[in-house]
C-alpha cells in the first residue's frame, strides 16, 4: 500500500508542474500553421525527447547533487522556492518562461519545434527536472522507487501526449472558465507542496526539530 501511495504522489506532482492544460494554447500557437500529421509527428518527438531528458536527471540527479556537495536539505529548500514560483504563476495566470513561443522557426525546421520549446522548457522544464532529480534523490537508492519513477514519468507523458492531441477538443469541451478554475486548483495544491518541502528542507539541515 505504501508503493501505491507513493506511485499516486509522483504521478499526480509530476501532472501538476508538467501542466498539461497550461500547455494546450501554447502547443496551439506554436503548430498553428502545420496540418494535423505534421503536429502530431512533431508532438510524438517532442514527447520522446521529453522523456530522454528527464530520464537522464532522473539516472544522473543524484551524482550532480554528490558532485556539487549539495546537501538534501539545501536541495529540498530550492526545489521547494522553485514550486512556489511555478504555483504563484498558475494562480496568477502569468505567462511562464517554459512556454516560449517559436519565433524566427522556418517551415522547412519545424520539427526542430519538438526539441524547443515543446520538449524544453514546455514539458520539460526546469520545474519538471528539478522534481524528478529530488525525487530519486530522496532516500537511499532503489530499484523499486526507479521503476516506479519510470512509470510515473511513462504515465504522465502519456497524460501529456493526449491532453495536447486532444487540445482543442478539451477547451471546447471545459471552456476556458473551465481551464481557468482547473488551473488555479493546481497551483493551489503546488503550493501547499512547495511549503511542505521548505519545511522538510529545514528540519533536514538542522533548523528545525
């Protein structure tokens, strides 16, 4: 029970910092002028790509923490300033840095679109790798957590995959009150998140009993 507590937790906070929803306009107006098999095939790449990169994090994470002799705690405190930034962003409906539109993209480049911005900084971005570097870095290694944190990470950019190629159908289905409200409730979350880990973050270096 205690696998599938923690299999649901990393599904549902990789889901909240990847944002589908908050992807759907941005993922529209960067494959406006393609027609549907070239968005689609571009939207597989940059899925893929997505998940190379933060698998590589996910594998490497801990030895960058160990390489550049950053404690958990310190490490727990900054992903946590990290998810506030991203939540304060949600609730305030600012426009973030991981949804970059592409300008200056020539047609005959647009699959390079998969790689930027769709892959990085849209899916994922800083917030995403940094969620997935804490993730496995949080505790002793184990097997067990690296499969669950692949099937995570395979579950929600599944989640991701659909959301975009469904994009258009979902905000007709929700609208855009729809969208708005779901938005806000997810950086709601985020945000009680990104205290938690503060605290943790402090409680591990010392400060706090």
């Amino acid at each position: 029970m205690s696998y599938i507590n923690e299999f649901l937790r990393m599904c549902l906070t990789f889901i909240i910092i990847m944002d589908p929803l908050g992807n759907i306009p941005a993922f529209c107006s960067v494959t406006g002028g393609l027609d549907d098999r070239m968005r689609l095939g571009i939207l597989r790449k940059a899925i893929l790509v997505a998940a190379f990169v933060l698998i590589v994090f996910g594998i490497f994470g801990r030895f960058l923490l160990s390489f550049f002799g950053i404690t958990p705690g310190a490490f727990y405190i900054s992903g946590g300033i990290l998810f506030f930034t991203i939540s304060y962003e949600m609730i305030q409906s600012k426009p973030r840095s991981r949804s970059t539109p592409a300008s200056g993209t020539e047609p005959q480049d647009s699959m390079m679109l998969a790689v930027f911005p769709l892959a990085i900084p849209m899916i994922a971005g800083p917030g995403m790798i940094t969620t997935v570097i804490f993730t496995m870095a949080n505790g002793a290694f184990s097997f067990v957590r690296a499969a669950m944190l692949l099937a995570a990470l395979a579950f929600c950019l599944a989640t991701q995959y659909f959301v975009m190629k469904f994009g258009a159908m979902l905000v007709r289905r929700i609208g855009t009150t729809g969208m708005f409200v779901l938005e806000k409730i997810m950086g709601l979350i985020l945000a009680a998140l990104s205290i938690q880990l503060i605290y943790d973050g402090l409680v591990k270096l010392g400060i706090l009993g």
